[in-house]
C-alpha cells in the first residue's frame, strides 16, 4: 500500500495547507501530535480518509493531505 505524502507537495497543495493552518489557528501541540503521526509513516488508503486528533483532523484523498478541519467540522472518507 502507497505511503501518505508529505514532502514535494505540488505547490498550490502545499500553500493551502498552510493557508488552512493558519486559518484555523492549529496550535504547536498540535503541529507536534501531527508529526508524531507523521513519523509512523501512515499508509495512504485509496479514495478520501481522515485522522482525528481531537481537537483537529486533516484529511486527504490518496496519498496526498488536502486540508485541515477544526474540532466539530465533519470530514468524509475513511477514518484512520
């Protein structure tokens, strides 16, 4: 199974992401839980997926990351 994507991100990706990051104010806890699970080297399953970490998610479609959602916000596809 294909490997989430993290790095050499097609650049209109990898600025929304960031825009996304700061318009939902993810704090640095937060940023830090999220590499964790990044380190883990998290399968990419076929189609849309989320991870949960309570007080966010990202989610992506393949092995690429999309957005990030805030507590609350209901994200589709397959959880992780």
């Amino acid at each position: 199974m294909p490997k989430i994507q993290w790095t050499n991100l097609p650049p209109a990706l990898r600025q929304h992401l960031f825009d996304r990051l700061e318009d939902r104010q993810i704090t640095a806890d937060d940023l830090y839980r999220l590499k964790l699970w990044r380190e883990s080297d998290p399968d990419a399953p076929d189609g849309e997926w989320y991870k949960d970490f309570g007080s966010f998610k990202i989610c992506g479609e393949g092995k690429f990351p999309k957005t990030f959602l805030l507590k609350g916000q209901a994200a589709r596809g397959k959880p992780l």
